[in-house]
C-alpha cells in the first residue's frame, strides 16, 4: 500500500510501499518504538517514539509540529486499519520544513491535573 516516507537525515519525501505489517514501520522508521501523530481526520504520521532522546539527530517540521528523524505516512479506515495514505508526495513536500543540521530540541514532558 502506498506510504510516504519523510526522511530529515538526506531531506527527501518519498513514496513506498508498505506491506500492512507493522514491524516493517520499525525499519522504514529506523525505529524500537514508534508513536503515532494524526495529521488529518484520515491520514496519520509514524515516528520515532524515543526520536528527541537521540543524539545528534536531525529535525522537520509538518505544520506546526517539530519531529525528530523519520516520519512515515500511511492512512487509516473506519476500523483503524492501515490502509494506503490519501495524500501525495508532492502535497508532503509542500508542508514539511527540513531543518539545519545543528538544530536541537528539548524533550519535555507534561502533565495535567485531572479534575471530577
């Protein structure tokens, strides 16, 4: 199925096929865990959970979001399947910010008081 893959170390956007099993994201992320970014009411992006703990590591930005490393986009059904993202590399191209080597960001957590 068709994914696009943001790549910050060589600044590329790609299209490639991803085969629906999920420890393929792992690779195609360069991964050991992956957190899940929705993008859209359909289309979500994968990225490297422990991505802001890495060192040195390169950044992007998609909208108004800074993501560290790689990024894969692959789009969801009714059920929350995988299934092939709407979007095409171009229209990714459009929207992602590769930015300079050297650039670092803080990982940070926060928490909230849940109030009944």
């Amino acid at each position: 199925m068709k994914a696009i893959l943001i790549n910050s170390f060589d600044e590329s956007v790609s299209e490639v096929d991803y085969n629906g099993d999920y420890k393929e994201i792992y690779n195609l992320v360069d991964c050991r865990t992956f957190d899940v970014v929705p993008l859209d009411h359909t289309n979500d992006m994968y990225v490297d959970d422990e991505g802001l703990l890495k060192n040195p590591n390169r950044y992007f930005k998609y909208g108004q979001r800074t993501l560290a490393g790689k990024g894969l986009i692959l789009a969801h059904n009714d059920e929350g399947e995988s299934v092939g993202t709407t979007l095409s590399s171009a229209e990714v191209f459009e929207n992602v910010e590769f930015l300079p080597e050297g650039h670092v960001e803080e990982p940070y957590m926060q928490f909230f008081e849940m109030r009944s």
